[in-house]
C-alpha cells in the first residue's frame, strides 16, 4: 500500500512539474490563434464542479446499500456487490455526455458538405 501511496506522489510531482513548464513556456511565448493559454478560473471551476459530482456519486453509493444488500448472496465475490450500483450510476453520467454531445454535434453540423 505503502507503494501506491508512493507512486502516486511521484506522479503527482511529475504532472506538476510538467504544468509548471508548460505555464512557464506559455508565458514567454506570445499565444498564437488557437493555442490554449489556460483560465485560472475555468480550472477552479472544473475542479470544485468535479469534486462536488465525486460526492453526488459516493451518495449514489451509500443510497444503493439495499441494493448491495440483496445483490450480495447472488455474488462469488464480496468485491463486485457494488458493479449493480456503478452501472446504474453510471448511466446518469452517460445520459448527460450522451445530450452534451448529440446537441453539440447538431449545432456544429460537421457532416455538412
């Protein structure tokens, strides 16, 4: 465990490093058409909205217990009692990526000739 927990600080060290060179190079060089320059506030906000969806899906989880409950005795292994609850929760998230997309593509029509 104690492994991971290392692995994960070293990649976590790694990916900032490599942002706080991208940012660096980003600032000495003037943004050209269409290169991303970054918005500190659209960053905060993907973070924050991401951690509250995180909470809203551990609620899926914890509402879910009697499912998991009745799931339980029909598994080989204590390990997949949740896959019922992930899949259920799961499509709510494929629904939303799914209108996103199909409106997305309807708007920007890119099959046109």
């Amino acid at each position: 465990m104690l492994f991971g927990i290392l692995v994960s600080l070293a990649g976590t060290a790694v990916i900032g490093r490599a942002g706080f060179l991208r940012d660096k190079n980003l600032d000495a060089t003037p943004a050209e058409d269409g290169q991303a320059t970054g918005d500190v506030k659209l960053g905060i906000t993907f973070a924050v909205v991401s951690g509250l969806l995180s909470a809203c899906f551990a609620f899926g989880i914890a509402s879910g217990a009697d499912i998991a409950e009745v799931i339980a005795p029909h598994v080989p292994n204590a390990l997949f009692v949740n896959s019922v609850l992930f899949a259920v929760i799961m499509f709510g998230g494929f629904l939303s990526n799914f209108a996103y997309c199909f409106f997305t593509i309807v708007r920007k029509n890119p099959c046109r000739a």
